[in-house]
C-alpha cells in the first residue's frame, strides 16, 4: 500500500474512534478499533516495515493512531497530530 492511501485508512479508523459515545459503548468501539488494527498489521497493510498503533491519549482520552516504523519505533504518521493534541490538552487544563 502506497502511503498516499494510508492516511485515509487512519483517518477513517481515527473518526470512528473519536465519537463521545457512553462509557460502555467506548469501550466496545476501542475493542473493536483495536481488533481492526491487529488485523490490519497482520495482513501488512502497512508494509513489511511498519505498523499501524492504537492508544488513548492520556490526557484528552482521545484515540491516536500512527503508523511506525517497526525497527526504529519512528512515528511516521499520527491522527490527530501531536499539534492537535497539544491544544486539546489546553482546552481541557483548568
């Protein structure tokens, strides 16, 4: 997969992840998220060479995705970027 191609699929599995649903239901959607993401990389969507990660941001409890680089642990892509993240820990500080 080429990486022009790769940012909708994160982009995609981001928003769907990133809804205020309740409590339970979250907790469904990240379960199914995070067996998308296993099946991605087991396929290697990604390439022999990267992986696409799933984690909740522990600030904004937001999902983020990036894709790495397996050897390295480089961050190639993240959604939301690190910039969006920053202002939404801002937001949310009191």
């Amino acid at each position: 997969m080429d990486s022009g191609s790769i940012s909708p699929v994160v982009t995609s599995l981001a928003a769907a992840a990133s809804n205020n649903p309740k409590p339970s239901e979250r907790m469904t959607e990240h379960r199914e998220l995070i067996q998308a993401v296993r099946a991605l990389n087991g396929a290697e969507v990604f390439g022999q060479n990267e992986e696409l990660t799933f984690q909740l941001d522990r600030d904004t409890h937001r999902p983020v995705l990036r894709i790495v680089d397996r050897k390295t642990g480089e961050v190639l892509k993240q959604v939301p970027p690190e910039s969006v993240l920053r202002w939404a820990r801002r937001l949310n500080t009191p």
